[in-house]
C-alpha cells in the first residue's frame, strides 16, 4: 500500500497553533489516518473542492477543516490551511473565509 508524505505549511502550523491541545492531538491523529494511504479517494469527510485560493481538497474532522494539496507523482500532501467551522461561516486565523 502506497504511502503518502504529509507536510505542514508554515501557515497551517500557525494555525494549528490556535487550537487546544486536545484539538490538535485529534487533527493530527485523523490526518494521518485519513490522508497517509488514500488522499485521493473521496468519502463522506473528504472532497474535491470547486478552485479556490485555498487548496484543492477539503478534510472535515467534526468542526475543523483542513485544507490541502496532493502531489500524486511524489506521493506528497500538503497540508496548507486548518479552519473551523461555526454553524455554516469557516473561520481561518480568527477570520471569516468564503470559499
């Protein structure tokens, strides 16, 4: 099974930054489960998002949203951005985002 390299933006390390501990620990925790074999394959928290300045695929843990980018050639993610969700309006750094 082909295994992918997950990296974090600067940005997206600030933003974990934001998050309690106990937050983090589980974003992480699912990243590495959801993305590590299939980042490609879209499931009921994981989609192709309509091009935006952001990234192009989205990973719904609960109210956070992690935003990322897949190099399929050199099985690489990259993890650009990680928001959260209040009913339907995205925060990222404490801003409401519109995708």
């Amino acid at each position: 099974m082909v295994m992918f390299r997950i990296e974090f933006t600067p940005e997206a390390i600030e933003d974990m930054r934001l998050f309690r501990k106990t937050d983090r620990k589980r974003i992480i925790n699912e990243i590495e489960k959801q993305l590590k074999h299939q980042p490609i394959e879209e499931t009921r928290n994981r989609k192709r998002l309509r091009p935006n300045e952001l990234a192009e695929w989205e990973l719904r843990i609960d109210k956070f949203r992690v935003f990322y980018d897949i190099d399929e050639t050199v099985e690489f993610v990259k993890i650009e951005t990680v928001g959260f969700k209040r009913g339907s309006i995205l925060y990222i750094r404490g801003k409401e985002y519109k995708l």
